[in-house]
C-alpha cells in the first residue's frame, strides 16, 4: 500500500509542477509575443474571437508551455517514484494530453498546431521527462 500511495503522489506531484511550468509560460508570452492589437485574451471568448487574428508566431508560447509543462512534471513524477519507474511519467503526460484536447475543444485552433500541439507536446514529453529524470539515477 506505500508503494500504491508514493505513486499517486508521485503524480499528483509531477501534475502540480507540471501546471505551474505551464502557467508560468502561458503568463510570459504576451510580454514576449504580444497579441495583436486590440485583442482581449484575458477571457476565453475573447481569445476565441481573436484566433483568426493570431499568426504562428502566437502559437509559440502555447506550444512550449504544454510541451516543457509535461516535461517538467514527467521528471519530477519519475523522482518522486519508487525505482523510477515510467508509470507515473506516463500517467501525467496522459493528463496533460487530456487536457490539452480539452483545451483545443473549448479553443478552437488552427488545425496544423493541433496535430502539432497533440503529437509532440505531450507523450513524447513525458517519454522524454522520464527518460531525463532515469538517466540520473544511473549516473548517480
């Protein structure tokens, strides 16, 4: 039952951590990419009716926030977990694929950064966060 227990907090952490990185960067792309004038995307209606407006370069930001947001939380499970095995990497790359599907439901998007966004930014983050966090454990 320990064991059961260090893994769900093992994700639970790795899914906390995850969000922040991804808030953080989601926060930081208007200072750095700005929207184009006179768009709200303070709100999800007006983020809706400015996507048309949005060049790829606006897509930027998005895209390294889910990307690194579960690179990030798949390390940090993968530490947490007992013999770091991949279980608890996956299952926060699957939560963060969730979303993100989620998101592009709510948030209609252009349809090359969805199939770019939920090929590469998630399980193969994961796979990639796991595989990161692994390799120091053997060097140690």
């Amino acid at each position: 039952m320990k064991r059961v227990s260090r893994l769900i907090l093992a994700v639970i952490a790795g899914l906390l951590v995850g969000s922040i990185a991804n808030m953080a960067l989601v926060m930081l792309s208007g200072h750095v990419i700005p929207p184009p004038a006179g768009v709200d995307t303070t709100t999800a209606e007006g983020l809706k009716a400015a996507m048309p407006l949005f060049e790829p370069k606006h897509f930027l930001f998005p895209f390294l926030a889910h990307a690194i947001g579960t690179l990030v939380g798949a390390f940090v499970a993968t530490l947490a977990t007992p013999g770091r095995t991949r279980g608890p990497a996956w299952a926060v790359g699957a939560c963060f694929l969730i979303g993100g599907i989620a998101a592009i439901t709510m948030l209609p998007s252009p349809l090359w950064f969805t199939v770019v966004d939920l090929v590469f930014a998630y399980l193969p983050m994961a796979w990639l966060g796991h595989r990161m966090s692994a390799r120091g454990q053997r060097a140690a």
